[in-house]
C-alpha cells in the first residue's frame, strides 16, 4: 500500500493527524578473520512507519515488508491510548525528490581486493599479526509523507571499512582498530598507515608516568570529548535542564581555539532533510569558544522559542523523532601529529579507550586501551595498566592546540587535540 493511501485509512480510522516514514535498504557485508576472507553477505530492508495522533494522543506502529494497513493503523491508535495528548508539531506542505543524486556503485570485487591488500600490507611489515577486516556497502532510499501535504524523499550509498590487527607477545595483547564510513569510495591507505604507525610505536612497553601532564587526544580518540558536547548542544536537554551549558548561550564554554559547527551539505555526511521532514542546516555551535546554538527537533524548538534546526531523527523505525546531529565538525589547526609530539616535554599520546563514555556530567575516569609516552618531544614506547580522570568540560577549556589531520570519526569530523592538563593514574 502506498503510503497516501495508509494515511488516507489513518484518517478515516479517526486520526487527526498520521504520518509514513519508510525505509528501504539493500546491502553488502563483507568479513575477513584471521587475514583470510570469512563472508561475503548480502541483506535487503523494507520497513515502515505509521505514526498518528488519535484523540490528540500520539502512537507509531511498524511493519516489516508486506503488512496488513488495516491492522497496522488499529495497532497505532491502540499504542495512543497509552500515551498523554499533545501539540501536534508536523511539517507541512512541501515536496522534494532527491533521488536523482550521483551515487557511487557498487562493486564487490574492488571491495574484496581493498580488504585483502590491507591485510597484506599489515603482514608485510609484521607477519605475526592476526588481522580483521570488515567492508560494507550499503544503500538507503527514505520516504515522509504526512497529511498535511509533505512528501519528502532521498536516495543514497555509503560505504563503511574498519581493519584491526592483534598482535600477541607472550603474555602481552595488543589489539588495534581504525576505520572510515563515507558516501564516497574509501582510501584504505591512511587506515594501514595508522595501524602500521601504531605498532611501530609499541615495539617496546615503558612504564607509566602518574600526575598531572597534558594530553593528546587523536581523532579516534577526541570521540569521548565530543560525545559528551553533543549531548550538552542537544536541546531536549537543554529543555530538562540537564545540560550544563542550558543558561550559557553567548558565553564562552570552551577554549577560544574551538569552532563547532554541523554543515550536512557535504558529500561525506549528505542529508538534506530530518527525520520530520525539515530541510537540514549548517548550523554554527560554538565559535571562539563561545556558544551559539542549539540543535533541535520541532518539538524542543517550541518549547526553547527558537527556529527549529532540521535535527529531529529517530533512532530507530518505531521511535518518535529527537533532536540528533547529522554531523559535528570540528575546526583543526595548523601543525600534524609528529610537529604537536615534538613541543612536548612529557605527555601521554591517547589513541583507543576501554569504557563507557563520559555522560552529560562530563566526569571521566576511563583506562587508556592504546596510548603511548611521550618524553623530549619523541614516542618512548606504549604505556599499560593506565587511567585518565577528569571532566570533559574542564578538559575543553584547556585545550591549547588542534592538529591539521582532521578526519571522520563516524559522524564527527575531528583533528588531534591537546589538553594542557589531565590527570594519569597507574
């Protein structure tokens, strides 16, 4: 059933209002273990959404391939019942197709042969490495149609790659992990380069210094800063009063040296609308360390009085929209990794954390999976049994320099960061 007729039914159901989100998706998975190819898959998706307000009471329900409409309409009233009234807040009346986008293909066997010559790569320079590596391609096509005139539709492909070598010495494991998730065909040679750079630095472990010294964050690592920081942009909690920065729009936050902002007109993250059907926006967070936005769904935007921002996103077909990024980017600076190492008498260089991310609080106390000693502005050697404790927000307002080598970190675009000071527990 197409989706103006489900609505059509909703509607003669009792609905007030109801709108469809569908998703279609075809994809490719492709596993190496043990340097040897594991798996090639593929999987294809159709799932749909009917969300609707019923006695001005809001309910979703979702179907997987071919459905029943008549049930799936009752199933959405029903779960209503179950729910408060309120304000219904839907975008109205507007029509885009961006089908027609240039998309790169799929093929399989370049695929094969990107995964296969990482590996080989690795085991050139360190035959007793196991390696991992898993490659995928994947294509989505999205549909919003409401009853209040909006049909909204895109199209498009990514492709993912992550590799990982494990290098076992008598009683010592090291395991290490890099990748890169794109719209665009991906370069594997920075991610083996990484990896290589890496192992080189943990030929030899050295003992841990403990104290207060500063801190290099790499991009994969810098993740536990900006994870915290989306969470304190994000206006549903800035409406609970939860976040941290709720009363501090047009101060300075952070370091004077960062620059946030979200421009998801770039190939890399492409998304031209959210998941309510609003155009998305490049939106500046924070510039010269002082805040300037929030990001939000329509919902939040009412009750904060400001213009929403095109960030309302399901994280899944049967959850309710929320305010989420479609990217953060980060502004980088001038010097690469080996010049930041060199200025540095004694710090640690973090690149893999083990735990959980820091929650909006900020406070941190997490164990350095991968992170090296830096003494004299040169890598002594990687460094074990280690902590970092501290507070992400504490940690940004000391962040003395950023690094030229931005890259994506899943959804974050992000250089190495130095944190004057933090604290290292052995």
């Amino acid at each position: 059933m197409s989706p103006e007729a489900l609505i059509e039914l909703a509607l003669k159901a009792g609905a007030q209002e109801a709108e469809v989100y569908q998703v279609q998706s075809q994809s490719h998975p492709i596993s190496f273990q043990s340097n040897r190819l594991k798996q090639v898959e593929s999987a294809e998706s159709e799932g749909t959404a009917l969300r609707l307000w019923h006695n001005g009471s809001p309910g979703v329900a979702v179907a997987y391939g071919e459905f029943d409409p008549k049930l799936l309409v009752e199933k959405a009233i029903s779960l209503s019942q179950l729910n408060p009234p309120e304000e219904i807040e839907i975008t109205t009346n507007r029509q885009e197709n961006h089908n027609q986008v240039d998309q790169v293909e799929f093929n399989i066997q370049t695929l094969l042969e990107q995964g296969q010559r990482s590996i080989e790569l690795i085991l050139e320079h360190y035959p007793d490495v196991i390696c991992s590596a898993n490659l995928e391609w994947e294509k989505e096509k999205t549909r919003l149609v409401n009853s209040r005139g909006l049909d909204c539709q895109y199209s498009d492909s990514s492709f993912s790659y992550m590799l990982g070598a494990e290098w076992i010495r008598s009683d010592d494991f090291l395991g290490i992990y890099d990748g890169e998730s794109s719209h665009e065909q991906i370069d594997t040679q920075p991610i083996v380069s990484n990896i290589l750079q890496y192992l080189a630095w943990a030929n030899h472990n050295v003992p841990a210094p403990i104290g207060k010294m500063p801190i290099i964050f790499t991009p994969n690592a810098s993740t536990i800063l900006w994870g915290t920081v989306v969470g304190a942009l994000n206006a549903k909690y800035v409406v609970e009063k939860s976040s941290p920065w709720s009363n501090h729009l047009l101060e300075q936050v952070v370091s004077k040296k960062l620059r946030l902002w979200q421009d998801p007109t770039l190939k890399q993250c492409w998304c031209p609308f959210d998941d309510e059907g609003m155009p998305t926006q490049i939106v500046e967070f924070i510039s010269q360390g002082v805040l300037q936005n929030f990001y939000s769904d329509l919902k939040r935007a009412k009750q904060l009085n400001i213009v929403a921002s095109g960030n309302g996103f399901r994280a899944s077909l049967g959850s309710y929209p929320t305010p989420d990024l479609v990217n953060l980017l980060v502004e980088g600076g001038y010097n690469n990794l080996e010049q930041i190492i060199g200025k540095l008498d004694r710090a640690i260089l973090v690149e893999q954390i083990l735990g959980q991310e820091p929650d909006i609080s900020g406070d941190f106390s997490l164990n350095i999976d991968l992170g090296y000693y830096i003494e004299q502005g040169k890598i002594k050697g990687r460094i074990k049994d280690t902590m970092l404790a501290g507070n992400v927000y504490t940690a940004l307002k000391e962040v003395i320099e950023l690094g030229n080598d931005n890259r994506w970190i899943g959804s974050c675009y992000s250089p190495s960061l130095v944190v004057d000071s933090l604290s290292v527990i052995g």
